[in-house]
C-alpha cells in the first residue's frame, strides 16, 4: 500500500529571493558596510544550512528499512517504505508549526500517530474492497489530469515523477486507491445535517474569539454562513471516521512490529 500520490504532491519547487542596496550619499561606507553584511549573512547562511542538515539527519534515524515489516493488518503487510512517508509528513507538520519533531516526547507521538494511521488506512481499503469499491477509468484519468495541472507543464511533471522515483503505472495504481477510498468514505460514513443553530454557535464563539460583534469589523454571518457549514461538515465527518475506525479495530488482528 504505497502512498506514492502523496509523494509526488509533495515533490514541489520552493524559490527564494534576495535583495540589496546602495547608499549613494556614503559609497565608501556602504561598501564596507555591506562586506561585513555579506560575510554576517555568509555565516549566518552557513550556520542555518548546518541546522537545517543536522535536524534532517536526527528526522531520519527515525525511519525504518524500507522492507521492514512494521504492522500486519488481518494478515496484510505494512511496509517500512509506507512508514517512512506518512511519518515524513508528520515531522513536517511539526516543523511547520515551530515544534521539534526530534524531541523524545514528539519522536514518540509522530511514531504512534503514524503506525496508527497507516492500520487505519488499512482497515478502511480492506472494507471498501469487500464491499466491492472500485475506480473507473474516467475517474483515473480526470484525476490524472488534476495532478498534471499543479505542474504547470508535462515537463515538469515528468521530472517530478523521475524525482519522485516511480511510474506512470504506480501513479495510476495510487490515483485508483485514493478514488476508492474517497467513495467509500463518501457512501459509507454518513452524518447528521449541520443545523443553523450549530452554524450560529460556531460564528458566535469565533467572533467572541476575536472581540468582535457582528456589527464590528467581523463578517456578517450570512457572509461566511456557508465556509462554516462546510467546516463543520468536515468535523464531524473526520469524528464519524474516527469513531468508524474504532469500530473496524475491535474485530480485526492487528499486530505491531515497531
């Protein structure tokens, strides 16, 4: 169960800019100015760079051998290499809100989170292959196509797929599972209608949040009404999806190798 799709979403180009200036009043000074700058930022660059290297070296001792067998699932077989991505992910969401995801407290929990995630995964594709889920064609080339058009151009996503270190057919396969899942979750996990009282408390509580009234700087209610709903769809789906989750776990065999 390779999370190839998720991989390659991630293979993205990150661009960085730099500016400068001139003093004309000053040439003289500026110029001193700026060779102390540029030997500060050389370093200042240098020492981020040796950081940056070091905390990735600390990310990766936590990962596993690829064919290493982390979990088993009702007697399906999760892999180190299925580990390692959905664990990159995770350290990356720590990174990104100002957490050390090297941290012995954090190390734990990502590992937890991750293995428990994959099971989770798993036990939801073997229900949605028993109930007979299944992607068509269209539904693979459309969404092909969906993750062509991030790329801007075929060039660019061909070096990705190169980058990335898979096939057009592993693509296909991973694109097929992710629309499965999808319309399992859609058709199976069922929730209740978002009431307009539930949609007020929501707006009521973040205003409140804020220190703003309707009539202040807040959007009106109508306004953000449906951004709401929607949010609150998606909370209790992921609830339902959890609790269902749960549910799978209590008549399955699952056995943790990590």
């Amino acid at each position: 169960m390779k999370k190839l799709l998720t991989a390659l979403l991630l293979t993205l180009l990150t661009i960085g800019l730099a500016a400068c200036g001139s003093n004309e009043e000053s040439q003289k000074q500026a110029d001193d100015k700026a060779k102390t700058e540029e030997k500060s930022d050389g370093q200042a660059q240098e020492d981020q760079a040796k950081q940056m290297e070091e905390m990735q070296k600390k990310m990766d001792e936590q990962k596993v051998e690829k064919d290493k067998i982390v979990a088993i699932v009702n007697d399906e077989k999760i892999k180190g290499e299925d580990f390692n991505n959905v664990l990159t992910q995770s350290q990356m969401q720590y990174q990104q809100m100002g957490q050390d995801p090297t941290s012995k407290d954090a190390a734990k929990k990502i590992k937890e989170q991750t293995i428990d995630s994959l099971v989770g995964q798993t036990l939801l594709m073997q229900q949605a292959d028993q109930k007979g889920y299944k992607a068509s064609e269209d539904e693979i080339n459309k969404q092909l196509e969906e993750v062509k058009k991030q790329y801007g151009d075929e060039k660019k996503f061909e070096d990705a797929m190169k980058k990335a270190g898979f096939t057009m057919d592993e693509l296909k396969t991973q694109i097929a599972e992710n629309i499965k899942y999808t319309n399992y979750v859609e058709k199976e996990i069922k929730v209740e209608e978002v009431s307009e009282e539930e949609m007020k408390k929501f707006y009521d509580q973040y205003a409140s949040q804020q220190g703003q009234g309707e009539s202040k700087d807040a959007p009106k209610f109508e306004e953000v009404k449906p951004q709401i709903k929607t949010q609150l769809e998606q909370q209790k789906k992921q609830e339902k999806l959890v609790q269902h989750v749960e549910d799978l776990k209590k008549n399955a065999k699952v056995d943790v190798k990590i």
